[in-house]
C-alpha cells in the first residue's frame, strides 16, 4: 500500500497564511479524485507547534495530519521532520540564521530528517547558494516539486538532484487553501504517523507527484489561401 502526503504546508498558524486546517482537510476531502493525498504536513514558519492535537479533525475528515517545521539557514529554507524536545531544546527554530550543517547532521543524530525546500528559488533556495559554497553533506532528499515555484525554479532543483543523486519530494508549500495538494509525495510504504514519516525519508524509496492542472494546447490556426 502506497501513501501519499503533501509534505509542506502552511495553517493560519504561520503569520503569511490564513488556512486554517480544517479547510484544507474539507477541500482535499471534496477534490481527492484531483489531488488524490492521504494526508498533510504542517511544516509552521520558524515554529513548531506542539500542543496542537488534529485527531478529532483527522477523524472527521479521514485524513492524516502531521507536524513538522520550516527553518532558515545559511543555506535557505529547510523542512524539518520529527521534531522532538531534544530538537527544540538544541535549536531556536526562531533564528533566521541557522548554521544548515549543524541542523542537518544534529536533527540527524537526534533520530530526524532535513529536507532543503524550494531550492530552486532565488536567495532562499539550496541551488543559489551551492552557487558560492560548498555543498552540504550528509543530505538525502531535496524538494524537487512545489506548488508554489515559479518558471525555471523546479529545473534548478532537478539539477541539484541529477548533480548530487538526492531523492525528490513534493510539497504544495500552501497558504491558501485552495492550493492544498497541488504538489505531493508518494511513498511506497504505508505511513501512519511521524516516525513512519521519517524513516521512509531516510530510505529514498519515494517520488515527487504533480497535481497541479495542465494548461491545454490550443492549436494554431492554419490559414487557407483563397483565390
């Protein structure tokens, strides 16, 4: 059994989103046959929020909620997965100057995974600044998809991914709800909480999926000369 989840998004809980949880549960629930995920992860801007409990939510709506967060390093943004106090206690997820190295092989030893989001964006994204430093070690999966790049920036990450052999995830990076599950992972697991999460990650036995709608062809017109 596969599972699919959009393994970064943003609640009302980060301060750029309005989203709340409930309605991107109700809006995966009304569009699964489009954007076919099992569930989602809270990746919270700089922030991991502990005390939230979604499983009357995920009762509700038959959909998996997971928390995690998105830091920024000194090599951009980073999403964090299986946080723990040890974790919390290490790091201020509030500084915006996170040394990536040391969140990387530190998460690591405390029993999570680093995922570089976005990397193909400018200045906050792993491409840019591979571009004038040495590159990271000890990463396994980089965000090849997300719903929120722009023309060229998922090129860039396929890139680092052809160049440095790191597996691929999707995210939606959503704010809005209507954008929930546009970018996802499949994995060829079932996952059914956090550390499952985890250790799936650290196996690269997963791939990046786009659900976002194809813009269609319109052909050309053809003229017809006429005498």
């Amino acid at each position: 059994m596969t599972t699919t989840l959009d393994l970064h998004t943003h609640s009302e809980a980060s301060e750029d989103s309005r989203a709340p949880v409930e309605a991107y549960l109700n809006w995966i629930k009304l569009r699964h046959v489009e954007r076919p995920v099992d569930g989602i992860v809270l990746t919270e801007h700089r922030q991991f929020n502990r005390e939230a409990d979604y499983r009357p939510l995920e009762d509700k709506f038959g959909i998996m909620v997971l928390r995690a967060s998105e830091v920024e390093t000194n090599y951009g943004h980073m999403l964090v997965f299986g946080v723990n106090d040890d974790m919390l206690a290490r790091f201020d997820f509030a500084n915006i100057r996170l040394d990536a190295q040391t969140v990387i092989d530190e998460v690591a030893r405390m029993g999570g995974i680093v995922v570089p989001c976005h990397p193909g964006r400018p200045n906050i994204g792993l491409y840019e600044h591979y571009e004038s430093k040495p590159p990271l070690e000890h990463v396994v999966a980089v965000e090849a998809l997300n719903g929120g790049s722009r023309k060229g920036e998922d090129a860039r990450a396929d890139e680092l991914i052809s160049k440095f052999g790191y597996a691929s995830t999707g995210g939606s990076d959503s704010h809005l709800v209507s954008l929930i599950g546009l970018c996802a992972t499949r994995f060829s697991a079932y996952i059914k909480d956090i550390d499952g999460l985890v250790r799936e990650l650290k196996t690269g036995a997963y791939e990046a999926v786009d659900f976002r709608p194809r813009r269609k062809v319109v052909p050309h017109a053809v003229a017809v000369e006429t005498r």
